[in-house]
C-alpha cells in the first residue's frame, strides 16, 4: 500500500462474510461503526520494589461491537445468519472483512473480524408521512480483529 499525503475518503468500502452454503456474501452497507479495539492495562507493585511507581502490564485485548446499517432490500441474508445463531447453531461463526477502497476503487485496508456471530438485529422503522429510506441494523460481536493493508 503507497503512503499518500491525504487521508482516503469514507463512502468507499465492502463488507464479506462466508455465507450459509459456503458462498461468500458481498454486502453493500451503508455504515460501518465500532471498528477498534481495547487494550486492559494492570497495575502491579511488588511489596519490596525500590520505588513507588507500579508497573503496567498488558491484560486482556477487547473488540468493541461493530454496527453495521443497510437499506432493506429484500435479501434474506442476515436474516438467515441470526435465525441460525439464534437457534444456538455454533459452527455460524464467521469471518467479516471491511475492505476501504480508494477513491478509484481499489482496494486499500481491510478490518478482519475473527469469530464473529451477530447479537442484535433491529428493523426499519415505518413512517406512512416519510420519505426516508428504510434501514436494517445488524450488531456483530467478534472475538479478535485485524488491520492489514488489502494489496
């Protein structure tokens, strides 16, 4: 990946998962949120240290829930992936990846969530005065995530 001088635009990337059937399955979504991760830090001091200060030691990595938004359009996709979850199916772990692209669409970074099952889903709302369009939600928790460079 060539280093570039200003930072790439949001609005381009792809969201892929192994699918029920063994296909990988190609979503568009319209946002992507909670990407990260979380690092515990324990502090330890030893009763005859020479000092005061204590120690800091790496403890436990956490990947925060990632929220993933899409227009409803008719796909059963996600759907079919939490009714399996949900009916305590638990070889439905899969692996997410959100590939950025460029502004030419080509690929740039991909975030890999390792282990990932989904733990929330919530539906459109409904408004008969409206005109918005109407967007699904879907909530991953994932095990371990992964940043690399997507050439």
């Amino acid at each position: 990946m060539a280093i570039r001088n200003y930072p790439y635009s949001q609005f381009n990337f792809t969201v892929e998962w192994d699918g029920l059937n063994g296909d990988t399955i190609q979503a568009g979504f319209q946002e992507v949120s909670g990407l990260g991760m979380e690092i515990t830090v324990a502090e330890y001091r030893a009763g005859n240290a020479a000092t005061n200060e204590p120690l800091k030691v790496t403890g436990t990595v956490k990947t925060p829930d990632v929220t993933l938004k899409r227009g409803v359009i008719g796909s059963l996709d996600l759907y079919e992936w939490l009714h399996a979850v949900r009916d305590g199916k638990q070889d439905q772990l899969k692996t997410v990846t959100i590939t950025m692209k460029s502004e030419d669409r080509e690929n740039v970074l991909k975030w890999i969530l390792s282990g990932a099952r989904p733990m929330k889903f919530t539906g459109p709302s409904f408004n008969a005065k409206g005109t918005d369009l109407a967007i699904e939600e879907l909530v991953l928790a994932a095990e371990r995530i992964e940043m690399k460079d997507a050439a």
